[in-house]
C-alpha cells in the first residue's frame, strides 16, 4: 500500500458521521470539475444504506489492526480507487440480523454496536481482512476504465488483498465473485468509482 494522506482526514470522518443525516445516494455528484467531487469516504458518509461499511471501517482504524487507515486511503484526493460497497442489508445478512435490524441508526451507532455483533473469534482482523476484498487500487480509476461495464469487458478485478475476482453477468444483473451483484454501479468519487453490493464478500474469513 502507498503512503496516504494525514489523520486529520479520519477526523473529518468522525465529525461528518457524526453531523449528517442520511442523505439518498446520487449516480453522480454533478460538480463541473473532478476536483471538486466528493472523495470516497465523503460519499459513503453521507449515503443512508452505507453506514454499516463506514462504522466497520472506523472499527478497523481504531482497531490498529493494519499499518495505515483505511478511513485515509478512502479520502485520499490522489488515490485510484475502485470500491465495492456492501449496503446495509448485505451487513445484516452476514450477521444473522433481522433485515432492517439497521435502519435509523447512525455511523457511530453502528460503530459501536458491531464488536457485540460479530460472530465469537472474529474481531478486527478477521473485519479489516473483509473489507480489503472491497477495495481495489488501479492505475486509473475512472468510468472508462472502471464502470460498471468496464469491469465487465475487463472480466475480472484484483483486489488489495491480491483477490482476483470474476465479474460476469448473472441471473441478477452483473455479478463480481459470481455470488455478489452490484446493485448501484458508477458513483463518481474524486478519487475512484464506487458500486453497491448487495453482498459482503467474505470467502471463508466467516
């Protein structure tokens, strides 16, 4: 992993999570110029349906768990990223909770009730190892080189934990490791494109 940016990003994040209501998530914040587009982490922030994946990823930061933040890569104005984002339900589901079990709750709720939530034996490594499935760092991440079907023409995704996974089409739409669908594709970021999932992507971490 490169050198990425200060911890006052991850502060940032803190207070945004903190402030915001939930916000409906836009195919693309129309700013005229790229460099005044939202960052990954700001977007994520402000979606409701994403607070599970940026409390996880708080979890893992204050964890200490890997040797740089997770939240600051997310915000890093120079980075190329491409994310994949499990959406609330995709969290409930991995951990055996009611659907709609985390409606209304905040980042910070969610932060804080997910050490009870996980399954015994999986603490932050076993989550930060998660969510490196869901982040990729190509030369470019732009929609001409990471869409929705860019990845599809590509045929496949190498994620940071060296992961390669297939993306094809299925029975529900486009799929990434042939059992998670995006369900929200081409978010535009400053630093990356963000798609929805409708599953977290765990192997056999759990």
């Amino acid at each position: 992993m490169k050198k990425i940016i200060d911890r006052s990003i991850y502060s940032a994040v803190l207070a945004l999570a903190m402030l915001l209501t939930p916000m409906a998530v836009m195919a693309d914040h129309d700013d005229d110029k790229n460099n005044k587009k939202p960052t990954v982490v700001e977007i994520l922030s402000e979606v409701d349906g994403a607070q599970a994946v940026v409390a996880a990823v708080l979890v893992v930061d204050d964890s200490g768990v890997l040797t740089f933040s997770l939240a600051e890569l997310l915000g890093d104005k120079k980075a190329e990223l491409v994310v994949l984002a499990p959406s609330n339900a995709a969290f409930e589901a991995l951990l055996g909770l009611e659907p709609g079990t985390l409606n209304g709750l905040s980042v910070m709720d969610v932060k804080d009730a997910l050490p009870s939530l996980l399954p015994p034996g999986v603490g932050p490594s076993e989550v930060a190892a998660i969510l490196l499935k869901h982040v990729a760092q190509p030369p470019v991440a732009k929609l001409r080189t990471a869409s929705e079907n860019a990845l599809l023409g590509e045929g496949s995704l190498e994620v940071a934990d060296g992961s390669v996974f297939a993306v094809s089409v299925g029975a529900t739409g486009v799929q990434v490791n042939y059992e998670t669908t995006i369900i929200k594709a081409n978010i535009r970021a400053r630093n990356g494109i963000i798609h929805f999932i409708d599953t977290v992507i765990v192997d056999e971490l759990l």
